[in-house]
C-alpha cells in the first residue's frame, strides 16, 4: 500500500462513498462514476485497489458489486500515516 502514490481519485472515491454511501447500503462502481464524473474504467480500477487494500468492503452476492468504506481500516490507515509512516 504504502508504494502505492497516493492518487486524488482515490481520496474523492472515499470521500464520495462515505458521503453518498453513507446512509444506504453502498454504492456501485457506476454510482461512483456518475456521481465525480470519471468514466467507469478509471473508477474501478481505484476500487479494486482500495478493495484489495482493504479500505473497502464489497457486497459481491450483489449484481453489481456494491462497495462500501470500511472505516476501521481507514481509520488504521491514517493512524500510521499521523505516526510518520
């Protein structure tokens, strides 16, 4: 993860999830795209990496994919980075 640069796309997809998501069961990749105005591909590309880092959690008996923050993980994540890491 940390190798990984961080990427504006990815901090708005998390804002924009816990934002809009928030209150519902998640949102999917197209909601996402629709809702910053980024095409789909580059959409979920960022989501499966926030997936694969565990930033996010999906809903994959869902047709489409749901995701959802997984906000004890991003709350470790920015615990590191508030260390120096």
């Amino acid at each position: 993860m940390l190798r990984t640069p961080v990427d504006v796309t990815r901090l708005r997809i998390l804002a924009w999830l816990r934002e809009a998501g928030g209150d519902r069961s998640g949102l999917t990749a197209d909601d996402v795209a629709a809702g910053l105005g980024v095409s789909r591909p580059v959409v979920l590309a960022h989501l499966r990496l926030l997936t694969a880092l565990g930033m996010l959690r999906t809903d994959c008996c869902a047709d489409p994919v749901v995701y959802r923050c997984d906000e004890a993980r991003i709350a470790e994540v920015a615990e590191m980075f508030e260390k120096g890491w």
